[in-house]
C-alpha cells in the first residue's frame, strides 16, 4: 500500500476512527455513587457471592459493565467490583485520593480548616467555585476542598 500520503483519503478515515473511538470512550463513561450507608462491593453480580470490601455512602465509581441488575464498577484506585444498581444513583461525588486533606471553612487556602481527612474519604458534591469543590460527608460535615485532591 505504501505511504498514506499517497493514500490521502484513507489517512483522513484513520485518524477520524482514531478520534471518535476515544471521544466516544470518554464521553460514555458513567459515574455513580454509592446511596445507602453501606454498599457491599462483591467478586460476582450475585447478592451471595464473596464480599471483597465495603464502602460508605457518596463512594464515587465509574461503570464498567451492567449485567442485570449489577454493575460491575471500578474506583478511584482502580480496584473494581460487582454492586447492585439499586445501591447506586448519580450523585455528584469525590473520594480524597491524597492523606492528609485540609477541609477549609471557604473556597480558598487561606480559610481555616476546619477538619482534615485521610485518602479515601468519599464526599457529595454541593457546588463548585474555581479550583475548590464545597462538599458534604454522610455523617453531615461540611467545607470546601481544592479539587487537585480529589478524583
């Protein structure tokens, strides 16, 4: 076949493939949250298959495959498992994915902070402002965390 630039036509449909795969990947990624207290996250999609851990509300996950009533997920660490869809909602969320994260009283690192948290701790999303996310945890606490420590 040659070089494509001989082939000009045929390197335009490469690269237009190309392109629309990965933007149509990116763009159908679903993400979920966890909408009960405790989710159970399982090895199969069936309510008596082993439990490999378990998470608290506002977890955020993306879906990586449905299968009935389950949907097999994969979070923040890339760890994936099965959870049945009535555990999950679209609920903006993050999960703190640094130690260590200062929880501040305003959107800005001059606020004070009010608590500090450990990686993993899933939060609700209230709103947004610049580079800093107002967030809520399950059990009620409240501030604003810089967004670079979140996924």
């Amino acid at each position: 076949m040659g070089n494509l630039k001989n082939y000009p036509i045929v390197g335009f449909f490469t690269v237009l493939f190309i392109f629309t795969f990965f933007c149509s990947t990116a763009i159908s990624e679903e993400r979920l949250s966890v909408n009960v207290k405790i989710a159970n996250i399982r090895s199969a999609p069936k309510s008596n298959s082993e439990i490999l851990w378990s998470v608290e509300k506002y977890h955020p996950f993306v879906i990586i495959k449905k299968s009935g009533d389950w949907y097999r997920c994969q979070d923040f660490e890339g760890d994936q498992g099965w959870v049945s869809k009535s555990l999950l909602q679209k609920i903006p969320s993050v999960i703190t994915k640094k130690d260590n994260c200062n929880v501040r009283s305003g959107p800005s690192s001059d606020q004070k902070i009010i608590f500090s948290v450990e990686k993993g701790v899933p939060f609700k999303v209230l709103t947004r402002k610049n580079k800093w996310i107002q967030v809520e945890h399950a059990d009620g606490d409240r501030g604003w965390i810089e967004q670079s420590l979140v996924w």
